[in-house]
C-alpha cells in the first residue's frame, strides 16, 4: 500500500502528540483522535509494516552452504518465498562433539550472511549462456546471448576437432578444491576422464599445499579439527591469522586460552590475530626457518627433547654413512639385501622395524658412531641422523645467529623454546603450530615447514590431540574422498591425466628462464624432471628435445588449445597473470568458463555457461575445520537458463556424442586402448543411474568408508559426524575431537615414507646438491629482473572476501575503502611522498597496478601489503589488473625432484608450488 506524504507527515504528526501528551491519537479522515488499542486502528494506515512482516514469513526451508574455498563449511537454512530467496540463516544444529567441548555452533561469517543478496539475486548473475562477439578481444566485455544448444553445439564441436587435431591431452580441465562441492568437482572432472584430458592440480598451484608435509611425513596434509585447539597447551600462530580467515574457528582460540593454553603469534605486522595471543614476535619477513631452528638447537642443546618419541617415530636414531651421507641399507651389509631396510644401534646393530613403528622393546640409540663392515670387507663409519643434525643445527642455527637474522631477540628466543620444551615435554606434546599462508607462500616454504614439523617433533608433538602441526590453508579435505575418485575417475587413476598446474603454466605461459644458484637454470631442473618421468607435462612433446630451448623459438611444440574452468576464477588468481595473458591464453582456441558470476575468468572466456547457485543445487560439503558431513540441497530451481555444474557437464556430453557420430580415437590411457564417444552420455550417467544430482550425491556417499549409510536426506535433517573409520590419517572416535596421525602415534603404523618414519634426511641428489638433505633456513630469493625493487610484496587472505568471492560484494566494499588499496608502514610513505589515500602505481618487471595506499602503522617496514585477489575490473586506473599484475611464476628446483620414496608426483601432493611471496616491487605517487 502506498501512502501520499502528506497524509504520512500527518502521521507523524500523530505520533509525535502521542509521545507529548501521554495518549495515543489516530487519524481518521483528516482529524485526530484519541485511540485506546493504536494496533488495532484501521489497517489501511499499517500495512506499511507488512513489508517488514513479509520479510518473516516464507513458503519453504532448505539447507545449504557455500563452496568458496573458505574451510567455514558452515550449515546454513536458506529461505523462500514465491519462488525466490529471502536470506539465508546459520543452521546451528552440529551435533555436540562433547558437551563438555565448546561447540562448533553457529559457524558462519560476514560474507556467508550476504550471498544470497549478492550473488543468488545479485546483478553480476550469469542469467544465460554468452559467447563473446566475434572480433572483440577477451576482457572487452562485449557478449551476445545464445541459446544452450548453440553454445553446446560449438562447443562440443571444437572438443572433437581439438582430439582430431591436436590430441586429446591438448584439452585442459582447471577446477579446484574437491571438498567445496565434491559433485560439481567431478562433473567436468569425469567428462575429462571420458575424453582423455588433462586435469590440473590446484593445491600446489595455489601455494596451499605444505611441500614439508609430503617430504617429512609422506602425506599432502592431514590437521586437528578446530575443536582440538582447546586441547593445547602451547598454540603458535605461526602465519596463520585466524580471526580474520577462520572466523567460524576463531573462537577456540580463546577457548583454548580460557583453559590455560598460552598463545604466541609470529608475523612481521601486527596481524589481526595478535590480539588474541600472549606474546606476539615481529619477525623479519621470510625468517621463520631461522627462528624455528633456532628454536630446536635450544631444546637439543638443553635436553629438552622426547627421546622416546623421536626413537619410535622419526628417523633420527637411523644410521648414516658418513662417506656417502645416505641411510645405511640392508644392501650395503649383505649381497642381496633390501635396498628398503634400514638400521638403528641398539647394543649393537639392529634392523629397524619396517613394517610397524613398534620397537618391541628395542631402545636404540639417538646419538653414537659406529664403524661398520660393508659387503665386501670394507668397513664405513655410520653416525645417526640426529647426531648429523645435532652438528648442523650447532654450526648454522644457533640462537645467535637466529636473532641476526630474524630481528628477534636472543634472549626472546631462548625463553620461547624453553617455553615450548617446558610445555610439550610436561603435556606429553600438547604443543601446536597453527600454520598458515604467511609462511607458506615463500620460495623456500618446504624449509619452513620442515623446521617447524622438526620442532614439533623434539617435543614429541606430531599425532598427539592439542598438538600437531596444523596448515590451515586451503580446504583441502575431502573427507569421502575414496567416493569423490570413484565418481570424477570411473576407470581410476590410472587412466587418467593428471597435470601440475605450476609446471604446465611456467612453460606455456613462457615464463623467464631463471637462475637458481645450483647447477642449472628453472628450465634445466623442468625439463630433467619430465625428461625422468618425475613430472608431467602436457600437452606431451611440450618441451621439445633441447633442454636449453623448450619455449618457443621456432622449434615446434604442441601447446594446449582448449581450456574449461569451473568453480574457480583461475584466471585472476594466476601468478604471472600478465604472462598468462599474453602468452598462455593465446594459444586457446577456446576457453569455456561456467560461472554464476561475471568474474575476471569469465570476462576473458569465449562462451561463459550460466550454472547454479550454492542455493540451487545438491552436493556435500566438507572441511578439516570439523568432522561433520551436510549438504548443499536446492532452495529454489536455478534461476534463468542456469543448471547444475553435473547437469551441463552431462548435457555437453551429449552432445559431443551426437556431434561426433561414432568416432573413436586410440588413447594408451584407457583400458582397452580406444575410446568411443558413442557411449559418452552413458558413460557420464553409469546409464542413467547418476543422472540426477542427487544420485550422483548419493553415490559418493555411498562409496567412502567416512559416509557410507548416509543418506542426503539424513544429512539435510541434521548434519552428521563422520564414521569412524577413515582413509586419512586417524580415526575418528567418539567424543574425541580429531587430529592428525593417530595411527601413526597409536597404532603404529608406519608414515607414508621410505624409512617409514617422519623423514628429516631427504638423500634425494637434487636436495643434497641444494644443501637440502637435512632442515636448514635460507633467505627470500631476489629473482633475475626483481632486484631493483626495494620492498617486498605480501598478498595475505583478507576479512571481507573469501579469495575473489564477494571482492566485488557491495556490502563488503562498504567494509573498507571500497575499492582496491594497499597498506604500508608510514615511514615508507613518508619517503615516497605519499599521503593516506594516494592513487599510487605499484610496479615492477612484471607489471604494475594502480590503486589506493592506506597508512598502517601495523605494517613492517620495507614491505607493502595488498590483500589478494581483486578482480581485474575493480577500481583500478588505465588498465585492468590486479593483484597478480606483479607477479611472476616461480619454481624451485627441489620441488620438481621425483623417484625417491615419498618424493613422487601425485595430484596435489607433490609438484612444485605457486609461490609468490619473495617478489619484489615499488610503490610510487601516480599523477595519471
Ligand atoms: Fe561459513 Fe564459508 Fe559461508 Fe562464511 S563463506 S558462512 S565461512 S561457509
């Protein structure tokens, strides 16, 4: 009902005499009286409130979430009316781990609460299937809407042509992290299974994935749920910032304190989370090796150590030749041993149990060196592996040394490490690092990692609840992961090709070839490492024959023509984005994006295909943040010509079925050697058994010990705690809060490495030649080209976005300044003549981007921070950029190394990582 404005002043005419007089008037016609019940007065005058009412009253409720990468995985009630989306609520109904744990309800945050007004019913909503206007540039923005057959049709057609022209790995599938939304994972996951494409890693290629974890523990990642942060004793926050990127979780960490847990944050800025913590240490960018070494001389030096723990569970008692500074193998004593058997002293020398971490009784030694007779007659002298780290931490890592370099004070050193031998070695290793992006995201993150897991392991911390090192970046965890792969890869992993993302982008994007201080250059260790079958590279023959020659330069390479990218906006979260740009994306024939949003991605793609919302579809989400499963279920139908990610996969299949007309084509991949599109739409459905969303829901609950018996309509009715038994690294029981190696630590199972223990001697010749084989700390690299630029470059997760989503949210931008900023140290202003708020140009040899600089005193000096993940098209000047206009695409050598026992490529768990965080750049006053 509307209302004239003279009739509503006279309104309030009457409620201001009500608030003066004591009484209640009303207003009939046009004259004021007294009124005894004013909610009862004529309805005409009220029904402005049904506005407000209507907002309460809804014709139906569904669960749901988001799949945003952002680990929350927060059960949410979403409601409709009319066939729309009002809001979206916190579910808050986990069931209780304990009662007498804190809660994991309500778990949601600032962005959560807004995505059904920003993106279901937002006006950057992909409503029907756009192919850019045929002789625009990508990034122009110009699009014309077709129908679905058209856009699947040309689609499906240029599938065909690029296997008969190009072979089928010249097709590229980018989508990442599973457990956001498993089903929309494998929908175009398992079409590039049917068709022989290559699938990208994005764990490594992200900088999320721990090198250290691999290389001393044998696994991608496993970490406590962040109910067990109550358990600790000791919390570091080591790089990891959760109030602003846990902030479901964030709350445990109070928890945690509120039961005696002593808290210390380590960043170079004052970094949100500082406030929570008891002490807070400013190191110097890129030193945290130095201090976390520092750290472990100390506790070795003062005998402040677990040595039942490391006896049992890692390798130091193992001994080494010292001619060679390899293990000592069964191999070596008798002709004919195992190459695989490996020794400890115990009185004498004993075989080191190798099919369970169970000494039986066996007590061997930590330290002593032995001579020993060889096959053959001669004699070696062996040491163990914690006398030979024992020497390296004593010449390079000492206290001293470390506050030199870190900017920490000695004597602050020394008490944290008694701090932490004091806590871990009373608490039985009740001592966590909470590690994050801060430090990961540098050149040499694999020796952070390493020195941290190194220090947690002398207190005996690793695979204890409340301890552990626990690398919270990335939703990395799948729980059900056995019915993801049963779903994305039918014919199994072997069948598949499998590419990391790193690797493929530095070749095609034809990165700048680099030193590396070793024997040979970037382009010397990749081409050795796909020459030795250690790392793909596809399109196969992309490297060409001559290891000094491989980006083009006349020699004939086969590149990637075709590009589908869903559930991600890879295009602006790429390092080296302007090399991707204007080297990568040219040899495209076609990139194909399914979004719900106008994003960077689908600005530069040729067909951009609508695809429902979180609020439009089934699927599971999961999370290492807590053990429960629940779901995303539809709200409403997707809204316009939109589908499932399942639902178009599916239907592109049928049609490259139909465009194809019987061709087949040989693949060695697949059983049998031939693959025939005849059958692709079947393929795709198991016959139609999966057809529908919710089938191929079900399926995966039903192929993974952590789901099987669930049913989507039991998780939807309340979220549900994993089974018991699991493929990761515990199991789960009861009332016990998760962590990480349990099986390890209680079972004794042996780790997932060569020596079957957590490995801290890597004998791999690439480590060894890069002073690698045991934990040492080397500085942030100034690559070829940077060395000009006099500050470093950080591109930390921020508070009002989860990476790109809702960077463009209009009730985040009101948040902050609304636009694209940077943030330093006001002496670094002061000497560049910037004032608050400046347009600044922030430059260096890869690129530059223009936007605002804000002081914070917070910051370290001689480094710039700028959150990541700005859209290109957001508020910025003369070009579109963002934050990734500056960077590069790095790889480190040792990451690339492959044949040694856990050292292997496998998707996401090894591959060389997308650092960034040691790039250099300037900032200076832009007077465009
Ligand atoms: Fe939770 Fe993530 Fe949604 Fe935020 S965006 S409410 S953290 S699921």
């Amino acid at each position: 009902m509307s209302i004239p404005r003279r009739r509503f002043l006279k309104m309030m005419l009457g409620a201001a005499a009500t608030l003066t007089a004591g009484k209640v008037f009303g207003l009939t016609g046009t004259n004021l009286e007294v009124v005894s019940n004013p909610y009862a007065y004529p309805p005409e005058y009220r029904g402005w409130e049904d506005l407000y009412r209507d907002e309460w009253t809804w014709d139906s409720v569904s669960r749901s979430t988001h799949g945003v990468n952002c680990t929350g995985s927060c059960s949410w009630m979403v409601y409709e009316k009319g066939g729309l989306i009002l809001r979206e609520e916190q579910a808050a109904d986990y069931p209780e781990i304990d009662p007498a744990l804190p809660s994991v309800n309500p778990r949601g945050c600032n962005k959560g609460a807004c995505y059904s007004a920003e993106y279901v019913n937002g006006d950057r909503r992909i409503k029907y299937p756009l192919k850019r206007v045929a002789g625009t540039a990508r990034g122009a923005g110009q699009w014309q809407q077709i129908s679905w057959d058209q856009a699947l049709t040309e689609i499906a057609d240029q599938v065909i042509a690029t296997i008969q022209d190009h072979g089928q790995d010249a097709l590229t599938f980018f989508t990442p992290i599973p457990a956001m939304s498993p089903v929309s994972f494998s929908s175009g996951v398992r079409l590039a299974h049917l068709l022989g494409g290559v699938v990208c890693s994005f764990y490594d290629w992200y900088c999320d994935l721990p090198p250290g974890s691999p290389i001393t523990l044998g696994e991608q990642t496993d970490v406590a749920e962040a109910t067990d942060w109550v358990n600790a004793k000791y919390m570091i926050l080591w790089g990891s910032n959760p109030v602003l990127t846990r902030i479901p979780d964030a709350h445990f960490v109070t928890e945690a304190k509120y039961r005696g847990c002593k808290v210390l944050a380590i960043y170079p800025d004052y970094a949100a989370s500082s406030i929570r913590a008891d002490r807070w240490l400013s190191v110097n960018p890129g030193t945290d090796a130095a201090l976390a070494l520092a750290i472990c001389q100390r506790l070795i030096a003062t005998g402040q150590y677990d040595a039942a723990y490391l006896q049992e569970q890692t390798d130091m008692p193992l001994l080494v030749r010292t001619d060679t500074g390899e293990y000592l193998r069964e191999a070596d004593v008798f002709a004919g041993g195992s190459p695989d058997q490996f020794y400890f002293w115990d009185a004498g020398l004993q075989p080191a149990p190798m099919a369970s971490l169970d000494l039986g009784g066996l007590s061997p030694d930590l330290s002593g060196s032995h001579l020993v007779d060889l096959d053959g007659g001669a004699q070696v002298t062996v040491e163990t592996v914690f006398d030979r780290l024992t020497a390296r931490l004593n010449a390079n890592h000492t206290v001293a040394q470390a506050a030199a370099v870190t900017g920490v004070g000695a004597a602050v050193i020394t008490g944290i490490a008694d701090e932490i031998g004091a806590a871990g070695i009373s608490s039985g290793g009740q001592v966590m690092i909470m590690h994050g992006a801060g430090t990961n995201h540098w050149y040499h993150n694999d020796l952070n990692n390493r020195a941290m897991l190194l220090m947690l392991s002398l207190v005996g911390a690793i695979g204890k609840n409340g301890g552990g090192f626990n690398h919270y970046v990335g939703q990395e965890k799948i729980w059900p992961v056995n019915g993801l792969k049963a779903l994305s890869f039918p014919q199994g992993g072997g069948a598949q090709r499998f590419q990391n993302t790193t690797v493929w982008a530095h070749v095609h994007a034809e990165l700048e070839d680099q030193p590396t201080g070793l024997s040979q250059t970037t382009r010397g260790y990749i081409f050795d490492s796909v020459a030795n079958g250690w790392m793909p590279l596809h399109p196969e023959g992309a490297l060409g024959t001559d290891k000094n020659s491989f980006v083009n330069n006349g020699v004939p390479l086969r590149d990637p023509k075709m590009m589908f990218i869903w559930r991600a906006n890879w295009f602006n979260q790429a390092k080296g984005n302007n090399y991707i740009e204007q080297s990568l994306y040219p040899k495209l024939d076609m990139i194909v994006d399914l979004n719900f949003h106008m994003d960077t991605t689908a600005l530069y793609a040729d067909y951009v295909l609508p695809s429902a919302s979180h609020y439009e579809k089934y699927d599971i989400n999961t999370t290492d943040m807590h053990s429960f499963c629940h779901p995303f279920t539809p709200a409403i139908p997707p809204m316009f010509d939109s589908k499932s990610d399942w639902q178009i996969f599916q239907a592109l299949a049928a049609k490259i079925q139909e465009r194809a007309n019987g061709y087949s084509y040989p693949d060695p991949k697949w059983p049998g050697g031939i693959r025939y599109l005849s059958s692709l739409l079947n393929d795709f459905t198991n016959n139609g058994a999966i057809a529908a969303d919710i089938d191929a829901t079900q399926f995966l609950l039903d192929h993974a010990p952590e789901t099987v018996g669930m049913t989507v309509a039991g998780i939807t009715a309340q979220p549900q705690r994993f089974n018991n038994t699991t493929t990761w690294t515990s199991n789960l029981e009861a009332g016990r809060p998760y962590t990480a190696f349990l099986k390890n630590t209680e079972d004794k199972d042996p780790y997932h490495t060569l020596t079957g223990r957590q490995q801290y001697l890597i004998e791999h010749e690439w480590f060894v030649e890069a002073g690698e084989d045991l934990p040492t700390y080397k500085p942030p690299v100034v690559a070829a080209g940077e060395e000009a630029y006099p500050l470093l470059y950080n591109t930390p997760h921020g508070r009002w976005a989860i990476h790109s989503t809702w960077r463009n949210a209009k009730q985040m931008l009101r948040l902050n300044r609304g636009g694209p900023i940077c943030y330093m140290h006001p002496t670094d202003m002061t000497s560049r003549g910037l004032v608050d708020n400046d347009w600044v140009r922030m430059f260096n040899n890869h690129g530059q981007v223009i936007i605002r600089v804000k002081e914070m005193p917070s910051e370290k000096t001689g480094r710039v921070t700028m959150y990541h993940s700005w859209e290109r098209y957001v508020g910025v000047k003369e070009q579109l950029a963002n934050f990734n206009s500056v960077t590069g695409i790095r790889i480190k050598p040792t990451q690339l190394a492959g044949g040694y026992g856990q050292l292997h490529f496998a998707l996401n768990y090894w591959g060389p990582t997308g650092v960034q965080r040691d790039t250099r750049v300037e900032v200076e006053k832009y007077n465009g």
